[in-house]
C-alpha cells in the first residue's frame, strides 16, 4: 500500500488550520482528477503561499496519497459497527454493510468522492496498485466470513469461497457503474450515489438475489 507521510512541518499546525487544509484540498482533488487538479487554486483558497504546502509535503503526489490515507481511516473508522466478521444472517450483513457504505457517502461526499475519483485514477501506477491490494483485502475478508457461513450449513460447502468474494466486490463495481451519474453533474462534491435509497436498494438486492440463489445451502 502506497503511503507517504506529511512532513512534520504539517503536523506541527494547529488542530483547526489542519482541518482548514485537508477540507480545501480534499474539495480540489475530489472536483478534479489528479492531474487536473491544482496547487494554484488550494493556495489561492487557503489564501497561503504556495512554498507552504512544499513545508508540508514533498509534492502534489505526497499529498494525494497522505489525503487517501486519511479518508480510508475516516471511512473505515465509519464502517467498523458493520463490520462484524460473525453475522447471524449472511445476506441481511451484507445488505446492511453497503447500506453502511452508502451512508458514508451521504454523509462525508466530499471523501467519498475523492475516494471515488481515487479508484478511477488510470495515470499513477501507485494507484492502480494500490486497487489490487485493496481488493484483495476485501477478498480475504469476505473469503474468510464465507467459509464461516459454509462452516455452519448456511452457504453451499462446495463452492470457492475466494471466486464468491470476487463476486461480491464486482457487485460494488456494478452498482457504481448503475447508480452514478454522469461526471457533468450539477454537484461535482455531491454523493457519489444520487439515487434515492429506493432506488439503490432496488439496485442491490437484485444483485444479491442473484448471488443469494446460487450459494444458499
């Protein structure tokens, strides 16, 4: 996983201008794509000069990755209630954590979406590194509550758990790729998600039905 630390510089400021500064920058990467974006314009909005942010970060790709680092915390810290790895019903967890997900981006749209935009990054190899590794990490998780359920009878015994956690990962690719809507939209630091809650439970049973018909014992 690609991290790269603040300089202690940034460390160093005040709880509140830190604030100030992660928000603006946050708000600049998730309206643009990483080469789009620009130091000119967090300045302009911090109102500091742009030698300040090279006392805090090495660079534009340092920060990118000490902003990702930040909202993976923030939203894993946001999930961890859902994350049980013991669900007395396997397919109302797994409803319940994408809707857990889908309050995150209600909640925290300007994370979410610089997370967003994040996963979609084609131009740093980091990034697409990093995808792979997190994938994994959901495959492994996933994987592991699998073969719990298959251990007490719920799921078919005689099916991959790991190729049923790739399945599952894919249904929140689907689901991106259904309910997000076009990058002209009227709020580029809106919900990723702009479908009603209807409308995406709508979307995400149908795809957990599928997998719900094919692995239940």
């Amino acid at each position: 996983m690609v991290t790269l630390e603040a300089k202690p510089t940034f460390e160093r400021l005040k709880p509140n201008k830190k604030k100030q500064f992660i928000e603006a920058a946050l708000e600049e990467f998730a309206r643009y794509s990483y080469q789009e974006a620009s130091l000119n314009r967090l300045v302009k909005k911090l109102g500091i000069a742009k030698g300040s942010i090279y006392q805090y970060f090495d660079d534009k790709k340092a920060l990118y990755f000490y902003l990702k680092d930040f909202v993976i915390a923030q939203k894993r810290e946001f999930m961890q209630n859902a994350m049980t790895t013991t669900p007395d019903n396997f397919w109302d967890w797994l409803e319940a954590l994408f809707h857990r997900g889908l309050a995150f981006d209600a909640q925290h749209p300007v994370m979410n979406r610089f997370l967003y935009h994040y996963s979609q990054e084609k131009l740093i190899p980091e990034v697409t590194k990093d995808m792979v590794r997190y994938d994994q990490e959901a495959i492994d998780f996933f994987s592991s509550i699998i073969k719990q359920q298959q251990e007490q009878g719920r799921l078919k015994k005689d099916l991959d758990a790991t190729v049923m956690a790739r399945l599952i990962i894919q249904i929140s690719k689907t689901l991106l790729e259904t309910l997000v809507p076009a990058e002209d939209d009227s709020d580029p630091l809106g919900p990723v998600i702009q479908a009603s809650e209807a409308e995406y439970t709508r979307a995400l049973r149908q795809l957990i039905n599928i997998l719900q018909s094919g692995m239940n014992a």
